[in-house]
C-alpha cells in the first residue's frame, strides 16, 4: 500500500489551482539533472493530456546524456530561448518549481520568477525550501522529485494519466537520484510505486543504460585519469579530494555531464565514507559532494560552499582559484578533524600498507 504522505488539504488547493488556469510554466534547478528533467517532463506530459498548455523552462542546456529522456526536444532553455521564456513566464497562471528549494537556484530564472503574480507551487525533496511558494509540497524524505510527482498525482487522482512516456520520465529521476537504486530508496513504497511504473511497460533496460552507464570515450578517459592521478586519499578522515581544472578537463573535451558520477567513485573504497570534487567552471569552482551514513555533507556546502542539498549527496560554489578551493577544502578538514594532520596517503604507500598486511 502507498501511504497518502501528502496533507490533503495541499492536494486540494493544488487541484483547485490547476483546475483555475490554462498556461502553466514547469521549471527546474540549473544544470539540470535526471531527476529535474524527468519530474518536470513527466508532469508536463500529464498537464498536457489534462488539456493544459504547459512549457518546462529550464534556466540552462540540459546535458547531451540526457537527452534520450521523452519530450526534451521540447524544453524551453533560458539561456538559449531567453525572449521566448521571458514571454511564457509572464504569460503563465501557474509556475511549478520542480527539485529545487530557493530561487538562486534557477539563477537568472528566479529574478524572472520572483515578482510575477502567478502563483508558484514548489514540488521537491530539499531541506529547508525558502519561504516564496503558495503551495509547498517539500518531502526530503522521498527518494527523488519524480517518485513525488507520482505520490502528487496518485493523491490527484490522476494515475490514468501516466502513460508509458510520463513513466519512462519519471523511472529515469528515481534512478538517477539513488545512484541506480544503491541509495536512497530504502522504503519499499518506493518499490510499490516502481511496479506501477513498471506496468506501463517502459524500456526499462534501456532507460537505465541510458541514465547510469552511457559515457563518451572522452567521458572515460577523464574519470580514468581523475581516479588514477588526481584522487587524494585522506583515511584519518575517511575523505577523498578530486580537482580537476578548467585545463584538465579541456585536455578531455570535457562537456558537460562528463564527470556526473565521478564524486561517487572513491566511496567504493573502504574507510572513505566522503567525497568531495572540486570542477573549474569558466567562473566558479563547482563542488560536488557524497557521503554515506550520518555524516551530512549538506551541511559542509552551506557553511563553506554556499551551497547545500541532502545529507548523502550535496553541492556548493566556489569563488576564487582552484588552489584556494583546495585550500578551503583543507580548512574543513583541520575544522572537523582538529587532531588529525591533513596530509593526502599517497596511493603507492597505500599498496605499500595493504602490501604489508597481506605478508602479516
Ligand atoms: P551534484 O553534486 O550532483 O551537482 O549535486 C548533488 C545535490 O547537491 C543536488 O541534488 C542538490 O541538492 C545539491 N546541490 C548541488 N549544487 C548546489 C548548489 O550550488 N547549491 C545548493 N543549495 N545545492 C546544490
Ligand atoms: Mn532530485
């Protein structure tokens, strides 16, 4: 059975809402990834058959990765479209926020978005989502916006409208979102609601190959030398460091999407339960976090990084050089970890160790 999570009273007032417009906007966070573009894909899909004219606008490119997800060619892109977005935002009755939880992270967009009239309905698994939404359906116990856009519309009433196309969108965010089902997904109503998607008959092998292992030659080569030059092993502390600068990844032809699950990589290794990657963008350092347990690295990016997201599975900015980013990096270690020297083991005396236990 799948519980009603969802106050009813929000439901309603959604109902009422969608029921009283015609144009409705659906947008997600910058760089949007999996699960931003399957959950608003699939609830623009279902507006759509309700007869809605509905548009996802995204503040920027969606990742060539992804675009096997069904509708993207459809996508409004600000930065692209940016007169052709102005205009439908400000044509909308109804703007939906899809897994984000404050306005600076739809950059731009969010000053677009801020002092228009329609009303904003906020659909995500943030913590902390900022005060701005009329109607605030925020749950971050679930494992993706797309296993709560389903929950949103099952309390709808609307499974009948989630075809085979809205159901391949929405298997696509709940897979990305738990790394392939390791994470996240602990709650078997999760499974419940992956056999309703699964009776639409998507291409479920398919959809995943395309979500979780599709990577350019390119893609490889930069994860292989990422891992076997630059990973910085600190067990004292359980951590690993990945940098990678605006000339590495060049020397790659690095595009975006290229490293999505790298910062993933180093957990594989026992005794790391955190992991952070530092990416020169062309005006920022990007920070890209993972964790397993109870150590939350949302909370390293909003006091360091300026950023936030969930415990396991977090992000920030930099601004400055890419040394002084690994310098902040090293603050954090001497902050949580005062007694611990923060000296990187160098992966040969690793073997050398590992080497020695085995003679023992
Ligand atoms: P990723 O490491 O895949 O870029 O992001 C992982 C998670 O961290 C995202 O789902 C999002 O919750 C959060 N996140 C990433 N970048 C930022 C950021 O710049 N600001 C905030 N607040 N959260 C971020
Ligand atoms: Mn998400």
């Amino acid at each position: 059975m799948i519980n009603y999570i969802i106050d009813q009273t929000t439901i309603e007032r959604l109902r009422a809402l969608i029921n009283g417009v015609q144009r409705i906007v659906i947008t997600c966070h910058k760089s949007p990834d999996g699960d931003a573009l399957g959950s608003t894909l699939a609830l623009c899909h279902v507006l759509r058959r309700l007869g809605k004219e509905a548009t996802v606008v995204t503040p920027d490119m969606a990742p060539k990765s992804l675009e096997f997800i069904p509708g993207l060619r459809d996508l409004v892109v600000f930065t692209r479209q940016e007169l052709r977005a102005k205009h439908i935002l400000n044509d909308a009755q109804l703007i939906f926020c899809l897994d984000f939880n404050s306005l600076h992270r739809i950059d731009r967009l969010g000053e677009l978005v801020a002092p228009l009239k329609a009303k904003r309905v906020l659909i995500d698994h943030h913590l902390n989502p900022e005060d701005i939404f009329d109607v605030v359906i925020s749950h971050p116990e679930v494992s993706s916006t797309c296993e709560l856009v389903f929950r949103v519309l099952l309390q709808l009433g609307m499974l009948q409208f989630i075809d085979r196309q809205t159901a391949s969108c929405l298997y696509v965010g709940m897979t990305t979102d738990t790394g392939g089902f390791a994470y996240s997904c602990d709650s078997p109503e999760f499974y419940e609601i992956m056999s309703l998607i699964m009776r639409r008959r998507i291409d479920r092998v398919f959809l995943y190959n395309k979500a979780m292992n599709t990577f350019s030659a390119d893609s490889l080569r930069l994860q292989g030398y990422a891992i076997s030059q630059k990973m910085q092993l600190f067990p004292e502390q359980g951590a690993s460091l990945i940098a990678l600068t605006k000339e590495e990844l060049e020397r790659y032809n690095y595009s975006r999407g290229d490293t999505e699950s790298l910062v993933n990589k180093p957990l594989a290794i026992p005794g790391i339960y955190w992991s952070v990657f530092l990416r020169e963008d062309a005006d920022k350092i990007k920070v890209s976090c993972r964790s397993q347990g109870s150590f939350s690295v949302s909370d390293i990016c909003a006091r360091y990084f300026n950023g936030g997201g969930h415990e396991n599975a977090a992000g920030g900015d930099f601004i400055g050089t890419m040394d002084e980013a690994v310098a902040k990096f090293h603050q954090v270690l001497a902050d949580l970890f005062p007694d611990v020297p923060a000296q990187p083991v160098e992966q040969q005396s690793q073997q050398d160790n590992n080497n020695e236990n085995e003679i023992e």
